[in-house]
C-alpha cells in the first residue's frame, strides 16, 4: 500500500514542487472551455462497426464494474454535461440492448438518437481533429534474481513513497498528485529517473517483480504501464502500473526530433528503440530527458491490463484520454485510420469504452488506443500517429 501523507505543515507544498498523475486521481480540468460539443441529429457518423462483438460486450461489462461500484448520486461532467454514475451505468445497460437488437448500422443510429445525445471533441485544432497513438501490453522476458544480462529491475513501490492528500489540508488538487519522500521531517521530491537509473538509484527498499536484460524494456514497459513478465519457467506475472514518482512525463522522441536525431515522419517506438541500439552512449542523456519513473504492483487478472478505473482494458474497444477532461469510462466512437499488419494504413470505426489515460494523453485531442499484447500489437502500436476523430455517447438528460 502507498503511505499517505496526512499530517505535514504547509511547508511541504513549497517544496513537492514536482507532482505526477496516480493511478486514475481525478485532477484540477485545464484551461478548457468546453471540451466537447453537441452533434445534431443530422450530422451524426454512421456507425457501421468495424471489430468484434465480443470485444465490445466485455468492455461494456467491465465498465458497468466501475459505474456499480460508485455512490448512485456521483456527479460526472464532460464539458457542459453532467450525469449521475446512476444514470451512466443505465446508459450502458440500455446501449447493450440496442446494439444487441439492432445489428443493422443504420437503425442502431436511428434508436441511439432517440435515447443518447452525442458528443464530439474539439480535438487539438478546436475543429475536432485528434491525434491517435497506440499502446500495447509487453511481454518480455525476465528472471527473478540478477545474473548477466538480465540485469535492469522492474521496481515496485519503494517503502519511502509517500502520496498527500492535499484535500485532507482543505486545500484545492493540484493538477497531479503530491508524490515524495521524508527527509528531516520535510517532504521532498521524490527521485528522478536519472538518480534511479544512472545514480544512486534508491534511497529505500523496494520490491523487484523481475529482472529485464534491456534498459529499454524496462523504460517501454513504463511508458505503456503494464506488462507481463515471463520467466523461464513458463510462469507469467503481469505486473501493473502502481504510481509514479511525481515527476512530470517528458517526451523522447521528442527530444530527438528536436535534436534533428530522428525525422518527424519517421518517429515512432521502434525508430527510438534503433537509434538507442545504434548508439548507447546516448542512453542516459535520453532517458533522463523524462524524469517520470513509473513504479509496479503485480496483478491478478486473466482479463486484460487494468486501465485507470481499475477495471480490464479489452484489445480494439479500450481508449485512454485526458481524465481531466472525459471523466467516467463511457460509451465512446472513434474513427481514424492505424497501421496495419502489413504497414499499410487501414481505416478504423468502432465503439469503445474510455477505460484508461497516460502521462502523455493531455487536452481533448489526444486519444491512445489499446492494441493488445505480443509483438504484432508493439508493431501496430508503435507506428500509430495519425489523425481521427472522437465522439462520446452520454444517455439524453431527462
């Protein structure tokens, strides 16, 4: 469990100048406006489905898990909207039946109209254009003790982590969570990438779910913040994201834009993996770009990766967006186009449930799209950069 930090002065947020999203915490929104706008009836998409039915029915189930579990009087907002968790789990409930009843794409728009209103981000251009990416569930190769090369730990929650509820103080969230460490009864932040890695490391025990033989699948299996673990023994431990250590995420691949290292055209997960092959004396300047280090907690599930609500993520029908912004994991459409198998770019349209968010998803045109796990999925996800569009489905208010 991470330790909460309840009784510290209000000298300590003068210096946990560094704070990072956790887990799912609801933030403080950002300068938004209004995030989302109404579609008139006219101007809706036609919904012809692109994926499996199944996909959809487990999504649906896993996040009417979470909508059940909340006080029936929870008040959600997406932009102007607000709906009771009450009335967003009868939203989905009432969706299933629809799509169930109406496998025909045109007169499951039609019934949709009569009982959700739908809703369409402005995107990053305020003309709703989002930019998708994909992610991915690795699966590497571990041990559970060090030996040549498997060398590079998967760290747990070290045991002088602390997390602040600064509500608890009477004060305001921040836009990410207070995350540090206690030195002479002052709460510091917590140790950057750098001095974990490349430093000192740790100042504090920490559980180690297993050793990798490559620095830079540990830092991809951060970046997409789960993974599962094989060990030689053909036992598997999939291991989760747990928190982070309240360093704000920064970009690589950026870094190597800018630093005129990779094209723009070409970045993706597998231009940086070949650049820092083909140069690892490059390895700790580009890492400690990105202060976040993101730490794991083992997960007992056959189901899938959980996303942020703590329920499963389902391969094709799981986004993650700014939960700032699209609060609640709602029925969502999504169209836009991805890599294909054979690197071909292939269109996509599909319902999906807004199930995850990421260090890197901010505003409302971002969209990170779950692809699954194993190697195809890392290909697929990796070279996804292309834009779309995002609509969010939200029962009509009585």
């Amino acid at each position: 469990m991470i330790p909460v930090v309840r009784g510290l002065t209000l000298r300590v947020f003068a210096v946990a100048v560094c704070v990072a999203l956790v887990g799912c915490a609801t933030r403080t929104p950002p300068a938004v406006e209004n995030p989302l706008r109404v579609v008139p009836p006219r101007a809706w998409p036609e919904l012809v489905d692109d994926s499996d039915r199944a996909g959809l029915d487990a999504a649906m189930h896993h996040s009417l898990t979470y909508f059940d579990a909340l006080p029936e009087d929870t008040v959600l907002s997406f932009g102007v909207e607000e709906r009771t968790a009450a009335e967003l789990a009868a939203g989905v409930r009432r969706f299933q039946h629809l799509v169930r009843d109406n496998p025909d794409s045109r007169r499951l728009t039609q019934a949709l109209k009569k009982e959700f209103i739908l809703l369409r981000s402005v995107g990053r251009d305020g003309r709703g254009e989002v930019l998708y990416t994909g992610y991915y569930e690795p699966l590497v190769e571990a041990r559970r003790n060090p030996e040549p090369p498997f060398e590079h730990p998967v760290y747990g929650i070290p045991d002088d982590l602390v997390t602040v509820d600064v509500e608890a103080f009477g004060l305001s969230k921040p836009p990410r969570a207070v995350v540090g460490r206690v030195e002479e009864h002052q709460l510091v932040p917590y140790a950057d990438r750098r001095e974990i890695d490349f430093g000192p490391g740790l100042r504090s025990p920490a559980a180690v779910l297993g050793y990798l033989s490559d620095p830079v699948d540990v830092f991809f299996l951060q970046v997409q913040g789960s993974g599962t673990l094989v060990f030689p023994d053909a036992t598997r431990l999939r291991a989760g994201y747990a928190v982070s250590n309240g360093r704000e995420y920064r970009s690589i691949g950026k870094l190597l834009i800018d630093d005129g290292l990779v094209p723009r055209e070409e970045m993706s997960m597998q231009a940086i993996r070949a650049y820092l092959a083909a140069h690892p004396e490059e390895l700790e300047r580009v890492f400690a770009f990105n202060p976040s280090y993101v730490f794991f907690r083992p997960l007992e599930t056959d189901d899938g990766p959980l996303g942020c609500y703590g329920v499963p993520v389902t391969a094709g029908r799981s986004i993650a967006t700014d939960r700032r912004l699209f609060p609640a994991p709602v029925i969502a459409w999504i169209e836009g186009t991805m890599p294909g198998p054979d690197g071909t770019q292939q269109r996509f349209s599909r319902f999906v449930l807004n199930q995850d968010t990421g260090g890197s998803i901010r505003g409302p045109g971002r969209v990170d799209l779950f692809i699954g796990g194993g190697d195809e999925a890392a290909e697929i996800a990796g070279r996804m950069n292309n834009p779309g569009r995002l609509y969010l489905f939200l029962p009509s208010s009585i």
